[in-house]
C-alpha cells in the first residue's frame, strides 16, 4: 500500500548540498510482491530464469519512489546555484535504467555565485540518469537568460561531470536585439560560452539609427 508523507531531506550531489521538499508516495517494488507469491503459493509455477524476471519487473515501469509539487534546491557552501520545481517526480531505482524522472515537465532556476539569476529553464519533460548523472530536457524546451536571450529547441542535455551542455535536435537562439541564430545540433560549455551550432544560420538586426559605413 502507498505510504504518503511531507519530509524534508538533505543529500549531497557532485559535491552540492541538495535540499528537497516534496508530499511522497512510495510503493513496494514489484520483485517484493513476486517473491511473497513464490512463498506463499510454493506450488505456483515461478519463473525461474532471472533475466526473464527481470525483464517482467522493468515493463511494469512502477517507481520506486514519487513525489508531488517538488521544490529541489542545489547549493554550495551555503550558496544557492539552482532552484528545481516539478509537479510530479518519479524515482526508478530497481530498473534498467536507474533515473528520475519529471513526467509532467519541470522549471529550473540557475544563480550566480553572488546570488544573481543567470538563468532559467522550462521543458514539459525531463529526466536524470542516475548512472552517468546527465540530465535530458524534452518537449517545448527554452531557456531564458538574464539579459534576454532565449534558447529554443525539443532536446537539451546537461553532462555536469563534463561541464557542457548540448542538443542534437534543431535549436533556436534569439539574442535581446532580435537577431536569430539556428542549427541543427547546438553545443556549449555548462556556462553558455564556446557556442557551437552545426548547418548553423544567422538573421542579423541592423540598428537603423547607425551609419552604414562603420569605422
């Protein structure tokens, strides 16, 4: 049976202090509930080839672990680096893929060390690979800077153990002046610098109030 609660809990990640408040909803695993009828029923025909079993649990796609209305803050000697909010997260820790995931999409907020908004994303659905702890956004992702500039595209990840951030899906970029850039992948380090876009295209808005010929 579902257990809910309202904790508040602290974990480290990457060196991070992580903060997270959330109302959870555990459930017991599937492979719980098929060894209890191996137990109870011994004339029951079990299967006893595991990576069949194991196959049988992971279509079941049950969490292991879900919450409702998210609020994960990541901070670094007491200083806030980013602000997670999600209305659904659902943790897998007993399939294939081991992850966390944000069914229902998510809204991050990145901060300066000095406490400033750099910057911010929105996406309608995202997930973190507990393995090689990369991040992938997809479905209507944008991501809006301080200073204006919006990112555009269906695919966004994040390798924060390689500091670098990347889609292979067509991306947009609109700089505060209105000037348009696109590609068809984009790559950048984790911090928006050493931009790359691969068939890229730039739309330029001239300012009509500047002579034609420039020094």
């Amino acid at each position: 049976m579902a257990r809910r609660s309202n904790p508040q809990g602290k974990t480290c990640f990457g060196g991070l202090l992580v903060e997270q408040k959330m109302q959870v909803s555990m459930k017991i695993s599937s492979r719980i509930y098929l060894i209890i009828i191996c137990l109870t029923f011994p004339l029951f025909s079990c299967v006893n080839d595991m990576e069949t079993v194991n196959k049988f649990i992971d279509t079941e796609m049950e969490p292991d672990f879900m919450g409702e209305n998210v609020e994960t803050l990541y901070s670094d000697s007491a200083r806030l680096l980013m602000r997670l909010t999600a209305p659904v997260f659902k943790q897998y820790t007993s399939a294939s893929e081991q992850r966390r995931e944000f069914p229902e999409g998510l809204h991050v907020w990145f901060y300066e060390k000095t406490g400033e908004l750099k910057a911010e994303l929105t996406a309608n659905w995202a997930k973190e690979d507990l393995a090689t702890e990369i991040w992938e956004a997809r479905s209507n992702v944008v991501i809006t800077s301080a200073e204006g500039e919006v990112l555009e595209t269906e695919q966004f990840f994040w390798d924060p153990g390689k500091g670098i951030v990347y889609s292979e899906k067509f991306t947009k970029a609109t700089k505060k002046d209105g000037s348009i850039t696109t590609g068809e992948t984009f790559s950048a380090n984790q911090d928006f610098t050493n931009i790359v876009f691969t068939k890229g295209r730039a739309t330029i808005i001239l300012n009509d109030d500047e002579p034609e010929n420039q020094p």
